[in-house]
C-alpha cells in the first residue's frame, strides 16, 4: 500500500475533510467498549491491534493533510514587493538575463511582470563529495522546464521593450551584480 500526498489541492475543503473523518474515527476507537460488546477476549486483542494499525496510518493521513493546508496556504498568500526591492529594481534586457541564468548552475531571480512577482532561474543537482553539477533545469516558480528555449519564451512575453524588471538576483539588489 502507498501513500501519496497531493500538492495539487486549491482549496482547503479536502485535506480539512481528511481531518475530520479521522478525528470522528479516533473518537469512534476511543469509545468501542461503549458501542463495540465483544466477549471473546482472544477476537478482542485481534480488534484492537487492528483498530492501533488503523490509527497509524489516521496519524499520518492527518500530518500530510496539515501538510496540505500550509501549502494551500502558501500557495495562496500573495507576494509582496519586499521594502527597499522597488527603489533597487533594474530594467534588464532579456537577452542578458537569460544568458545569466543559462550560464549559472544554480540562480535565483525574482521579477515583476504583469502577472505579478515570479521567481525564476536555474538549478542544477551535485552530489556530496563533487563539485560537478548535473541535471540542470530551469523554473519559473513551480513550473520546472527542462527545455531552455520553452522557459525563454515564457520570459520572453513577460517583457517589455524586451526588458525585465528584475528584483534581485540570487537576495541581492540587481545593482551589485554586473551584468
């Protein structure tokens, strides 16, 4: 049996469902002597272990629904202009920004366009004992692109003049960054 958590959930209807089905099933465990009258004691041991492995896995269905809450939530809170990012922001053309991210392994960009604030760039997996990186892709908040001409073309349309309004790049205002 696998347990899957899906992170796909708009609304919180689903995982608070979840909770109360298991919070109304611990109630029903917790009470069984009251409505449950088993006389045979060895079908009573087979019940109640039954009813504890039944419990686990309520105990991990109700951790991965309060998991799903806080993304929900997550998901849901706007993003905000961060103080001082407006006075620090940068119109930068498109092409060097591009470059920028497909030359570096690992970077984060955060952007302003009409669809809002975005966080974009590449990343890349290494291994412990390596400084190589491998297995690069590129993002745009959630959406991974493993495909480099797909994601340009996404930031592409976001820009105007064929410039992006660039936030910061990788926590620093785009001015301490030559590019």
């Amino acid at each position: 049996m696998r347990f899957n958590m899906n992170s796909n959930y708009k609304t919180i209807i689903y995982p608070l469902l979840k909770i109360i089905i298991c919070i109304c099933f611990y109630t029903a465990v917790f009470f069984r002597r009251n409505w449950l009258k088993i006389t045979n004691q060895t079908v009573s041991i087979i019940i109640d272990c039954a009813l504890i492995a039944v419990c686990l896995i309520n105990i991990y269905v109700v951790s991965i629904s309060f998991i799903q809450l806080i993304l929900i939530h997550e998901r849901k809170t706007k993003k905000v202009v961060k103080k001082g990012e407006i006075d620090n922001q940068k119109w930068i053309e498109c092409d060097k920004l591009l470059e920028l991210i497909k030359k570096n392994d690992i970077l984060d960009v955060r952007i302003n366009t009409i669809e809002g604030i975005k966080n974009i760039g590449s990343a890349s997996d290494n291994n412990l004992d390596s400084s190589f990186f491998f297995n690069k892709c590129y993002y745009i908040e959630e959406e991974i692109f493993d495909n480099y001409m797909l994601f340009s073309e996404k930031i592409i349309g976001w820009s105007i003049d064929q410039k992006i309004c660039v936030l910061s790049i990788d926590g620093l205002p785009p001015q301490n960054i030559n590019i």
